[in-house]
C-alpha cells in the first residue's frame, strides 16, 4: 500500500556566530566571472588529448614489449608451384596402362586409386577401401569401400566402377593387356551391396591381393566407349581420384592441382607441373636455370654433377629390380652351364663392386637375391658369392676345366669355356659386360661382348631362347612371387624362365607359397627358396640399380626414404612448401617448421604397386 508523501525537509537557521560582520558584511563575496563557452569546450579537449596520447603510449610500450617476449616462428603457407624436368611424355595417362612410360606411371600414382596400394616393403595395405577379408580356402576376397569417396568431378566413388573396371580388363577384344586379363578373366566379381564388392577365383593365388592395387576407371565416364577405345586411346582429359587433378596439359607440359573431392588437407603447394623434355640429361640446363625445382631422374653420369650444386639435394632409392647374367642352361653349344660348379666359379670371378663403383658410379647395391632386401620376404641368411678369383679358379680346376694348352682359355673334353654374352646396346650395359669379359678372362674363361638392340634382344635371342648368355635387367615390383621367372613350367612359350632352371624343390616351394595366405607363412617358404636359388646359382645376380632424385632447395619439407618405384617420391608432395609465414610459436604446433629438403642414403630394395604377374604368365618385366 502506497504511503502519503512527506513535504521536504527545511534547512535548519544558522547559528548567529555564523553571521558575524567581517570585511564584506553587509554583502556576499564576489564570483569569479564565468568562461567564455569556447575556452571551456577548449580546455576539455586538451585533457581528452593528453589522456588518449598517455593510453597510445602505454599500449605501444606493452605492444613492443610483447613482440620481444613472445617466440615466433615460420611455418608453411599456402602457395607456390613445382615445376619438374621429365624425359619424354604420356602415351594413355590410363590406371590400366601405367607401366608404359615412367611418366605414365608417374601420373598413374597422382592421379587414380585402386582398392589398395602396395606399401614401400610389398605389403598390400588399404586405399579405396577401408578394409578387406577373404574365406579359410582363399578363393573368396570381399572389399567394403571407404565412405564419402568422389572422382575428381565430384562423382562418388561406387561398387559399380570397380565391376566395371574389371569388365575391362575381362573383356575379350583387349589384346593389348594379356597378361593382366588372363588373371581377370578367372575371376567372378560380384557386388554385395552399395559397398562391398566380392571376387571370387577359380584356385589359390595368394599374389592376388597386388592386383587390387589397379587404379579403378570412372565408369560415368567410359561406359559409352568401346573397351578396347578405354584401353588404348590417350586420355585428354582424364578423371581420377588420386591427390591431384588436371588442370590442363599441352604438347610441353602437363599441370596438375589439389583434388578438391580427394578428402584430408590441401597440399601446400598450389600446382605440380611436368614438362617434357627430349631426354634426361636434357632437364639439367632448364634446373641451372632455374625454370625448375625438381630433376625426375638423375643418371649415374650426372650424380656428380647434381650433388656438386649446391641448390639441390639429390634422393636415392633402390629399384625393384636386378641385373643379371641370364645363362641358357639348356643350349647345347654351353652344356657347361648346367655345372653347378662353373656358375658358382663365375659368379665368384665378377668384380661387382667394381662394376656398382666404376661402371654404375655408385648408383647400385650388390645382388644376393631375385627377392630385394626392402621387400618383407627377403632373407638375408643365404650364401654370398664376394669376388674371389682364387676360389673361381679352384672350382673350375676341381670341375675338371683346366688350359692345357696355355692359350689362356680352359678346356675339357675337347671342349673350350668359351661363349657369346649378349646385352642391349645401351652404354652402361656395353661397358659392363666388356669389364665382365675381362674378369672371366683372369681365370681362363672367354666370353666374347656382343651388344645388340634392345628389340634385338628380346625377340631374337631371349623370347626364341637363342643366346649363350645375356646380361639384362628385370623389373620385379610388388608381391615376391618369383615363379613367372624361375618355375620349370616357365622355361617354355611365353614363359620368362628364360634361363630354362629347373629345380624340383624350388618349383615345389614356388608352388607352396602361392597356396600359402599367410605371410608369416610365405617369408618361411621364401626364405628356403631363396638358399636354393643362392646356392644353385641358376643366374648371375649384379647388383640392384639405384634410382636419383633431384629437389630445388626452395622446396621444404622434403623427405623420401625407400621407394617401390620414381612414381612414389610424391608420396608426401602434400607435405612440401615453398611459401612461408611468421607466427606465434603456440600458433604453430603441427605445422612443419621450414627445413631444407632432407636426403637418405639409398635404400637396399624396394617394391612397387606395379601389378603385371598371373598365375601361369610373367610377373616381371626386362628393362633396356
């Protein structure tokens, strides 16, 4: 309830002390006379100055004393394009056609997926899908798909592209893929759901996984064409879902960019780009001249050169792949390569390490296995053949090959150690079997140099099984599997045993491990055949090549260990950058600091996502 209002209160009277007559008695004192209105608007404004110009002061003071306080660091930032010198151009840019060129496969491994990829030591591991599984009598694999996976067009990625994929390879008019077809066409593949594909074999073939590792065409894009047009047609604008997309290409150049459907971070570095150039030794001047920031290959004649500049850093790696002397065992004009005696003995008067050092100038690692030492089913307790002319010769004296005559040759029965070693007539091939010559020449044996084409070679000589004695390279990426080049079913047709071995147990070993799912399983029995192989010595191993790799030091973040193949040095391109900025140091966690790119030294062996091999066709490839 509202209360009645009280008038105010009245000021009490002064006392009367208070009103004593002073100096102004009688009236008050004066007032100062009031300010002009502008003086005192004036006089407020100059306080409002001097205070904001006090606030300035103190803000810039604690300002500078929080710059010099507070860390900074540089850190990546976005921008910047890699420009990189390759040998020649792309003949399909097709996953299917990955292993014609080197570029090809360059732009196989940017630009498409499979269902997996093969990792640095040969082991399947997950790609497009994210996990797969197989039945207790492996003829039964199914893969589920990853979610929210697209094409570079922002077409998802589904089951129906990879049935469709494998049609290809099963259809009939593709001649052009022999190999990988026959394998596909023994197999059913059917489709579970939306994501999970099944394929089901007609036998065993624990190999099978590797071939998963075929990057999957868009079916929206192809399915109007004709099979054998997907297959062997270029592709001018082709459509992927690997990290990096086209963005355009030419006659001189192909340029890539980020895939934006690719899924993760975006890579740093805004472009990658490849121009062609007419051969290797060609991209050197374009690097000096700082066109570019990246040397695709770097030959054993130009590794001096490349590591005395001191604007790169030069990246090795050890190749899936091996020299050798192939020798006939089955030509009747060398009955005595089928002692097991005189191939231990020329193994043993090779100089290899020579040939790595002089020769290759350093780009190679001695051989003692078909199986390369990064792969997970290399074993390292097998017998080493060091060069040793003194055992090589008493091996062939206890053979009965002695030089009665002293004409400097060997002979037995009449017969002299004599024969033709072929080669391709590539450089470095000449000059290695012309040294090898001359090391067999040490201890009694005459081998006489004979380069031909390297078309020559193959189809002349080693597919008809007409020479003596070959030296070639074989390219043997991914899955261990060595019975396309060394099972005794192999020594004839199209197969690539060339060398016509035939060793029981080691054919039964071959045959064991492609039956064999586990891999614990597979090492063991690779791990046998391996000591048969090395102690029955059916080739002269060389050495593993090594492949160089040159990097602009404008580049940071670089940093490669053992590849499968070249293609795989842009397996951290997300994690390159040229461009940087300054931040605070708590701004920066998990953002790489800029360093230089970082080289190793080559690795001992490497495999590769390469997949080529069938049951009953050859795995391997010959290189020139």
């Amino acid at each position: 309830m509202r209360q009645p209002s009280q008038p105010p209160a009245q000021p009490a009277p002064l006392p009367a002390a208070d009103l004593a007559p002073g100096p102004f008695v009688g009236q008050p004192p004066a007032l100062p006379a009031p300010l002009a209105p502008a003086e005192s608007v004036g006089r407020h404004l100059r306080w409002q100055v001097l205070l904001a110009l006090a606030g300035i002061l103190i803000l810039t003071t604690l300002i500078g004393y929080s710059a010099i306080n507070v860390e900074t660091v540089m850190v990546p930032a976005q921008g910047g394009e890699f420009r990189e010198g390759v040998a020649g151009s792309p003949k399909y840019i097709n996953p299917l056609r990955c292993d014609v060129t080197e570029i090809d496969a360059d732009l196989c491994a940017l630009l498409f997926r499979g269902l997996t990829r093969v990792d640095t030591d040969g082991r399947i591991v997950p790609d497009l899908a994210e996990t797969w599984s197989y039945s207790a009598d492996g003829l039964t694999y199914e893969f589920r798909l990853r979610e929210g996976q697209f094409w570079d067009d922002g077409v998802p990625i589904t089951v129906d592209d990879v049935i469709y994929t494998v049609s290809i390879l099963q259809d009939p008019s593709v001649y052009s893929l022999p190999a990988l077809s026959s394998l596909w066409q023994a197999i059913t593949v059917t489709r579970v759901d939306d994501r999970t594909v099944r394929f089901t074999l007609s036998e065993v073939f624990s190999p099978f996984l590797e071939y998963t590792a075929i990057g999957l065409l868009p079916k929206h894009i192809y399915e109007s064409m004709p099979a054998v047009d997907v297959v062997n047609q270029m592709s001018t604008n082709p459509v992927g879902s690997g990290p990096m997309k086209v963005a355009e290409m030419s006659a001189e150049h192909i340029k890539l960019v980020p895939n934006p459907f690719y899924g993760g971070r975006t890579p740093w570095i805004d472009s990658l780009e490849l121009r062609y150039y007419p051969d290797h030794p060609s991209v050197f001047p374009a690097f000096a001249a700082g066109d570019l920031e990246g040397v695709s290959r770097i030959p054993p004649e130009a590794i001096a050169e490349a590591q005395a500049n001191d604007e790169m850093t030069v990246f090795s790696s050890a190749l899936p792949s091996y020299l050798n002397v192939t020798l006939n065992l089955n030509n009747p004009n060398t009955p005595f390569f089928q002692d097991q005696a005189v191939r231990q003995a020329l193994l043993y008067a090779i100089d290899r390490e020579r040939l790595v050092t002089e020769i290759a100038l350093g780009q190679g690692i001695v051989a003692h296995s078909p199986i390369l030492p990064e792969n997970w089913a290399y074993s390292d307790a097998v017998r080493r053949y060091p060069f040793d002319p003194v055992t090589a010769r008493g091996l062939l004296d206890g053979a009965g090959w002695v030089d009665t005559n002293n004409d400097g040759i060997r002979e037995k029965d009449g017969r002299n150690l004599e024969f033709v070693l072929h080669t391709s007539d590539d450089p470095t091939r000449v000059a290695l079997i012309n040294q090898i010559a001359q090391d067999w020449a040490q201890v009694g044996v005459r081998a006489v140099p004979t380069p031909v084409s390297f078309a020559g070679l193959v189809n002349d000589y080693l597919v008809p099984r007409r020479f003596e004695a070959v030296l070639i390279g074989w390219e043997n990426p991914g899955d261990p599997d060595p019975y396309p080049l060394w099972h005794s079913t192999q020594r004839e047709g199209a197969g690539q045993n060339y060398a016509g071995w035939s060793n029981e147990d080691a054919d039964l070993l071959m045959e064991r491990a492609r039956a064999e799912l586990s891999e614990v399983g597979r090492r063991e029995i690779y791990g046998e055949l391996q000591q048969i192989f090395a102690e029955e010595v059916p080739s002269l191993l060389l050495y593993y090549p090594v492949y160089s790799y040159g990097v602009s030091n404008r580049v940071s973040n670089v940093q490669m260990g053992a590849l499968n193949a070249p293609a795989q040095r842009f397996a951290g391109f997300g994690d390159w950058f040229m461009v940087t900025k300054r931040v605070p140091e708590s701004q920066a966690a998990g953002m790489a600091v800029p360093t230089p790119p970082q080289a190793s030294p080559a690795a001992e062996g490497a495999a590769t996502a390469t997949p080529d091999a069938t049951p009953d066709e050859a795995a391997a490839t010959p290189t020139p």
